[in-house]
C-alpha cells in the first residue's frame, strides 16, 4: 500500500479526524540513516505525527516537530508541509535499548521522558510560531497530545505506531489523530472512547492491511462522517546543491577562504536525508569572488 493520509470531519463538525499510513517513508528514513530497531521505532512516529499535523496546514505553509529528551537518541527532528512532503531524522541513529517489560521496542526509553516537545508552524506571516510542551512519556504519542492540549488547547486523541521485522526494516507504521472542537457533545466523546478502545494498536492494523479510510471508519464507527481529503504522503528533502552553495557563502568570506586554503574543497552531508554534496574548489572561489566583490 502506497503511502497516503484522509483527513475527515463529523457531520456536526465537532470532530476532526485525520489516519495515515507511513510504512513506505518510515522505512525510507530507516534506509537513509541505518537507524537501529527503536530508533526506528521513535523516527517513524514522529514522521507520521508531522504528517498528520501537517496535514492542518493550508498550501504553503510547513511544520516541525523536535523532540528533544533525556535519552540516548539525543533528539528527533522532522518537518514537512501541506503537500504530504516529510523528511526527518536522528541525532544518534544507533541508539538502541533492549525491549520494555512489555516485550516492545523502548521507544519511551531510547527518547528519555525528562525534555520538551517543541512544534514550530511557519504560516507565511513572517515570524513562525513555536509552541512547546514537557514530555510525558517519550512515547510519542501521548508527547503529542499532551502537546496539542497544553499549548494549543485542543483536547486529541493521538496514535503513532511502526511495527519493526526482525531484520530491522519497517513492516508497518502509521498512525490517527482525533481532535475534538468546542462543539462535540459528550456523547460522541464516550463513542469514540470505545471505539479507540477496540481498534488496538495502530501498527498492528495496519499490518493487517487496513487503508487509512478503514481505520477512520473504526474509530468514528457511529459518528456520522465525511472525507474531506486524501493525500499522498512521501520522504521528500528539500536540500539541493544550490541550497548547500547558499549555506557555504553564509558562512561568510573568511571561513571561505579557510576552506579554499585547507582542502581544495568542502564536502558538507545533510542531516534529513544525509545524502553528501561535494563543493569543488572552483565553486568555492566563486562563491568567494561573490562575497568580497557583491555586485552594485
């Protein structure tokens, strides 16, 4: 099954429900770093909770998510936009613990529970916005909805889950967010509690092959509904030789210099999809020859 999101919304227009499957990027992301089987577990999560929180935003507009604990993983980063783009990574992909009491990978563990979440939404005003939230488990999802209520008063129900094979590729992931506006009666409330109760776990479901609409269709099981949206979903960077040509000149014209005395040369390796660019001597002198001569 190809990567895609639904965003829905109750016919009373008191709940706002969005299900995604990610295996497809998550497994993307796991090849790009070689992340170990948690870290997997905790980079795939959070790619899916920025795709879903992204899938809020209007055209033009992007996200990041940082979660920052006290764990051997150091941080997770991810961003991505309104057209289903995501792209994301670890700061120490090998990080790895042995499973929980539970038998499950310790996500909650290899994250740390003593940090911050931070979400930082660029809308195209000028300065973005962040807003941040204490962790309260390193899990993920619990971090954001606990996230989505504190600092954006939006009571959620949130599930991530990415299911890891043996052989350390990922298997299944996905995951929904259930958002309920100031408007929901309390008797859909108690509805979706039962029905969040029944579905189980996220990974699981989607291991067995349910679609994104199928996993709306059990969580608002007796809520009327419609599909306002689907969407594809992609590990998609936005890095480019121009980009790293840009980041080098920014640098300014004396570490320039340095560069061109030192190595000829400067090889510099993205953080989100770690691919690696090369900046030859000649363009090093040029990007030079444009800081210490800027053009009238």
């Amino acid at each position: 099954m190809a990567d895609y999101l639904v965003r829905a919304t109750s016919e009373d227009g008191g709940i706002r429900a969005l299900a995604a499957v990610t295996t497809e990027m998550a497994e993307e992301a796991r090849r790009r770093h070689d992340t170990s089987p948690t870290a997997t577990a905790a980079l795939g999560r959070t790619m899916t909770a920025t795709a879903l929180l992204g899938a809020t935003l209007k055209d033009d507009q992007s996200i990041t998510v940082r979660i920052i604990g006290d764990g051997p993983i150091g941080g997770i980063i991810a961003d991505g936009d309104s057209t289903g783009r995501v792209r994301a990574y670890v700061k120490e992909p090998h990080a790895d613990l042995p499973n929980n009491a539970q038998g499950k990978l310790d996500v909650g563990g290899v994250v740390g529970r003593d940090g911050y979440i931070h979400v930082t939404r660029d809308l195209g005003f000028g300065q973005p916005y962040t807003g941040s939230a204490p962790l309260v488990s390193g899990e993920i999802a619990e971090d954001v909805t606990n996230y989505l209520y504190v600092s954006e008063q939006v009571p959620s129900a949130t599930a991530l889950g990415v299911l890891v094979s043996r052989e350390g590729t990922v298997q299944a992931s996905g995951g929904y967010l259930l958002q309920l506006l100031p408007q929901a009666d309390d008797d859909v409330k108690a509805e979706l509690e039962r029905n969040l109760g029944l579905l189980g776990a996220v990974s699981s479901a989607v291991d067995a092959g349910l679609t994104p609409e199928d996993i709306l269709g059990r969580v608002l099981q007796g809520v009327p509904y419609h599909i306002l949206e689907t969407r594809p979903l992609r590990f998609e960077c936005t890095c480019s030789q121009e980009r790293v040509i840009g980041l080098v000149a920014s640098l300014g014209a004396d570490e320039v210099r340095s560069m061109l005395n030192e190595d000829q040369g400067a090889e510099l390796r993205c953080h989100f999809c770690n691919k690696v660019y090369q900046v030859s001597a000649d363009e090093l002198q040029q990007v030079l020859e444009r800081l210490e001569h800027p053009p009238a």
